[in-house]
C-alpha cells in the first residue's frame, strides 16, 4: 500500500509541475526555451538517468553464477560496447535507428508502467503496453508536428522520411487512444482501483503534451511516470519491509553511475560543435537510445 502512495505523491507532483510551467508560459514569464531545455536536461540527467543507475546490480545478479568474480569484466565491457554501438548506428543510419528506438522504447515505457500495477499476462497484456507507450510518440506528432520534425532534424533524420506523416497524425493519435482506452477497461475491468489510477495518467500525458512545449511533456512522463516506477520497485527489491528506507538505498547506490553518466553529458554537449539547444537534444535522445538497449536487454535477462 506504500509503494501506491509514495506513487500517487509522483502523479501529484507531475500535476503541479505540468499546471506551473502552464502558466508560466502562458503568461509570458518564460519566453525562452533554453530555459525550458535546462530544466529537462537536468531532470533527465538526475530523476531520470538514476532509474538505470542499478544496472550494475542487476548485472553482478545474472552473470554472476556463470562468472563468479570475473562477471564485472564481461558486463561493463559489453554494457559499454552495446551504448556505443547504439550511437555508431545512429550515426550511419538515422532513420531506420531512430525508428527501431520509437517501436523498442514505446513497448519498454508501456509494459514497465503497466507491469507496476500487474503481472504480464500474455500477448494481449503486451500490445496495450506497447500502445501505452506509442501514445508518447502519437502525442507529440498530434500536438506538436512541428517541433517534433525540428528535434528529427538535430537527430540528422530528413523530412523527406516522415513528412507523409502529418497527413495522417491526427488519425493515429486518436486510434491510438481509442484502442488504448478500449484495452486498458478490458485488460482491469475487475480492477477498478488500478484502472482508475491508469486512465488518469493517459489523460495527464494527453494534456501535458497539448498543453505544453515537447520537451517538458517528455520531460515529466520519462521523469514521474516512467522513472518513478521503476524506481520504487528497485527501492522495494532494495528494502522489501520499509519502502522508505529502500528509497535511501537506492539513492546512495544510484548516485556514483548517475553522477558519471551526467559528468559524460554535460560535456558531450559542451563539445559538440552545435548551438547549445541542439546539443541537449542529441545528448538526451542519442544518450537516451543508447541506454535503452542495455537496460532492456537486462531487464529481459533479469526476468528469464
């Protein structure tokens, strides 16, 4: 019941943070967005970066009865090499990898967000996480095509490639969350309580993202909706018995590989020879992408 609540206290802040910069922004008292891209670049690199932080534990956990002491010369090697190839691949191929992080990452955001609430229970179970997640990236082409198509730009993806798609943007959003919608009733229909909690966090993404500048509204799904989860179920792995404490100990372990992973941010986007906006942009998505692989991949791992 702590986790839930310590939960809810997340969706609240999101809230506030959502309607704050609303009004903010409405009434002209931040016109710049650097401004904006700031404060998201730090919430990504703190809150949001963290949730991965553990995945040397999860690591030492499976490799460990195969490798004994040596298990750490397999896995950060291979974690590293992973990243780095995610990074290669964007480099040569934009288009077809930034697509196969769309698909990969929608499925990841849903089924970890839907997977807090219950078990996976099938295929079913994973097409309605994989929508849940997909509403991210129908959200921003619905809402905001046109800073959407600026942010493919900086990640060296041509128009040419997705400009098809603002005939059709407002159709997929609505399927999407129609089907979506449909889905989650059916998938809790005999658990109200956790529906409830559900729907509310699909209509917050939906106001956040028309409400507010794309880059905030990723800013605070990944950071309170997505993160947060994850977070607390590592800090209830941590300390099965008191949620609190765990949450502790998950600061205290995340904190050295979040600390070098903002250190290796920071400066990537000091040295990359654009303007400052298009370098947080890179090292967020780009930096993002090439987390994701190695996280998901032990996440898969950790599960078998």
């Amino acid at each position: 019941m702590q986790i839930k609540k310590i939960h809810s206290y997340f969706l609240i802040i999101f809230s506030l943070l959502a309607f704050i910069f609303y009004l903010l922004i409405r009434n002209n008292l931040i016109q710049d967005n650097l401004y904006l891209l700031f404060f998201s670049f730090f919430l990504i690199l703190t809150l949001g970066v963290s949730h991965g932080a553990l995945d040397h534990l999860r690591g030492k956990k499976i490799f460990y009865p195969l490798l004994k002491q040596k298990w750490f010369l397999f896995f950060y090697p291979g974690y590293i090499l992973l990243s780095l190839i995610v990074i290669s691949s964007w480099v040569k191929f934009p288009t077809i990898t930034l697509l196969l992080f769309l698909l990969i990452a929608s499925y990841h955001f849903g089924e970890e967000d839907l997977s807090f609430f219950l078990e996976n229970k099938g295929i079913f179970f994973s097409f309605i996480s994989f929508l849940k997640g997909l509403l991210i990236i129908t959200a921003s082409f619905h809402f905001n095509f046109e800073t959407t198509a600026l942010f493919f730009q900086y990640l060296f993806v041509p128009s040419e490639n997705y400009q098809t798609l603002i005939h059709y943007k407002t159709l997929l959003f609505s399927v999407n969350l129609i089907l979506l919608v449909i889905g989650l009733i059916n998938l809790l229909r005999n658990q109200i309580d956790k529906l409830v909690l559900i729907l509310m966090e699909v209509l917050l993404i939906v106001i956040s993202f028309k409400y507010l500048p794309l880059i905030l509204a990723f800013t605070l799904y990944f950071c309170f909706l997505h993160s947060s989860k994850h977070i607390l179920g590592l800090s209830k792995e941590l300390d099965p018995g008191n949620i609190t404490n765990g949450l502790k100990l998950f600061v205290i372990k995340a904190a050295p590989l979040t600390v070098l992973t903002a250190i290796v941010a920071v400066l990537f986007v000091i040295l990359w020879s654009e303007s400052i906006s298009e370098n947080i942009i890179k090292t967020i998505f780009i930096g993002l992408a090439s987390l994701t692989l190695p996280h998901i991949l032990l996440e898969v791992l950790d599960k078998k």
